[in-house]
C-alpha cells in the first residue's frame, strides 16, 4: 500500500484511507488502515465498536491503525487539560487510547486572538506528555495559522487536513505544507458529491459527471471516483473518501493501481473554481475561520 513517511517520526501514514461512515469493519476487512473520523458524523461508538471487533477478529492489530479522530473544539486548559478524547463525564466513546492528536481550528473568529496565547501555551504542554512518540495533526489552518503554531510548537505538527478537490485545489496551501515537511490529506476528495445529501453542494456539478474526468477515467478503464483519487494521491495527497457500498470501497482503495499522465493532472486541476464547502460562516458568521 503507497504511504507517506512523516518527517519527524518516519511512520509511514496510507495514502489511501477510509472516512469513518457506517461501515468501518467492513472497510478494515478491505485493507484500509488509515481511518477518518468527524464529529458530525456521531458514530463514535459504532466506530469504536467496529475497530474492537476487527481486532478482536484477527483482520488487524492496533498498532497498525493510523486514525484521524474526531475534531475537537477549543478546550480552555484551566477546564480540562489535556483535552484528550474523552467527554467531562471521564468516558472515551472509542475505547482505544488513539496515538494521534487532532487539533481543529474550527472555533468563532472572534475569540481567536484571545485564545491563541491559550494555544500556545496548550500546543507546548501536549508536546510534553506521552504522546511525544505519536504525530500532532492539524485541521482546516490557513497558512497563517500553521506559520503561526510553527513559531512556538515545540514539537512539529506532521499532517494537514482540509479541503481539497478539483473545485478547490488550494496549491499555494499544498506547496506551503510541503515545504515546510507536513504531509496533506483530503477531505471531500468527490467535491458536491458528499454535500448533496445535506442540501450544501452549492448548485455544483458532480465531479464525477464531468467530461474531463469521465474521459480520462474511459482512457484507463477506471471509475470517476478512483480519477479523482488518483489526482491527488499520485501528488503526494492522503485521501479519506467514504462509502457504504463494499463494492466502492474496495475499488477507492484500489485508485493507486495506475498513473495519470501530467497532462490529464493538469486538466483536472484546471477545473479548479476556489469553491469551498465545507465554510462554516455560512452557518454562522462567527465561525468565519477562512476569511
């Protein structure tokens, strides 16, 4: 399976993983073993419950599960420190003590400078806790926000996770992790397609009914979906589509059997429109974490 090296520990993170929906098992059994979970999505639980019984059934060993666990919203040290994935009430809904922490910036523009002192000052001490050995991981942090955890974290964050599809291409973003030895992963890799269900794809057309992209997946006798995979895997990006169907799950994880010419790469990467939807201004102007 292709995979990442991250710069500081040299684990080897999958280039391919699975968005934790309604069929972890069934994604582990697959081969999948980097796994993304979201606090929306509110299956803790039932992800936890298919890990322990992936486990439990020989299909993996803990040790081998990257997860990216659910974002966390800003907790004030001098209430909970460290944060860590349990509720006040002291229980963990995964019931695995998870080797990666996941720090999201997704909290109200207007207390950002009141707690970014906090930040700092929570980054710091993290670094100084066992999970030294495992990777920090940070979410939807503009470029400005990642200069800015550089200057005083003690111990570098080594992934990125934002937005990312051939409506939203964020290159200067990409270059800018990259240089400074942050690997990148995807979400919504499909665009308007995971946003349909909940009435947020904007009006935008299926990537996966473009021309440009049916056409290249006709030339090599692939899926849309796995072409758009491949548009950014074959760049160096993690993925972490989901699904429900066994079926597409086992072909997604299959994107890295073949390459893309840089032509096609770049005629995919010219439908880019700066279409951003995962904004969370749009639910509420105080959350305009992108502005």
């Amino acid at each position: 399976m292709s995979a990442i090296v991250l710069k500081r520990t040299g684990q080897k993170m999958p280039l391919v993983g699975f968005g934790l929906w309604k069929t972890v098992y069934e994604a582990i059994k697959a081969g999948y073993r980097l796994l993304d979970g979201a606090g929306d999505y509110g299956n803790e639980k039932e992800a936890g419950d298919g890990v322990r019984r992936a486990i439990k059934d020989g299909l993996v060993k803990r040790e081998e599960l990257f997860h990216f666990p659910i974002a966390l919203q800003y907790v004030d040290p001098g209430h909970r420190y460290p944060p860590e994935w349990f509720d006040d009430n002291g229980h963990v809904q995964l019931r695995k003590k998870f080797l990666h922490i996941y720090f999201d910036s997704d909290e109200p523009a207007s207390q950002k400078t009141r707690q970014c002192r906090k930040r700092g000052a929570q980054w710091k001490n993290l670094s100084m806790k066992k999970v030294i050995d495992g990777n920090f991981i940070i979410s939807n942090c503009s470029g400005s926000l990642i200069v800015d955890v550089l200057r005083y974290a003690r111990i570098q964050p080594q992934v990125l996770q934002v937005e990312i599809h051939p409506y939203l291409v964020q290159t200067a973003l990409v270059d800018l992790a990259k240089t400074l030895g942050i690997a990148v992963t995807a979400y919504s890799s499909f665009g308007p397609q995971g946003y349909v269900e909940l009435s947020m794809d904007k009006g935008a057309a299926s990537l996966l009914g473009l021309n440009t992209v049916t056409e290249i997946a006709i030339k090599h006798e692939k899926s849309p979906a796995q072409v758009l995979l491949r548009w950014a895997t074959q760049r160096g990006i993690a993925v972490v589509p989901k699904s429900n169907s066994v079926a597409r799950i086992i072909e997604n994880l299959q994107c890295d059997s073949f390459d893309l010419a840089q032509n096609e790469i770049d005629d995919i990467t010219a439908l880019n429109k700066d279409l951003r939807l995962n904004n969370p201004a749009e639910i509420d102007p105080r959350l305009a974490i992108f502005a």
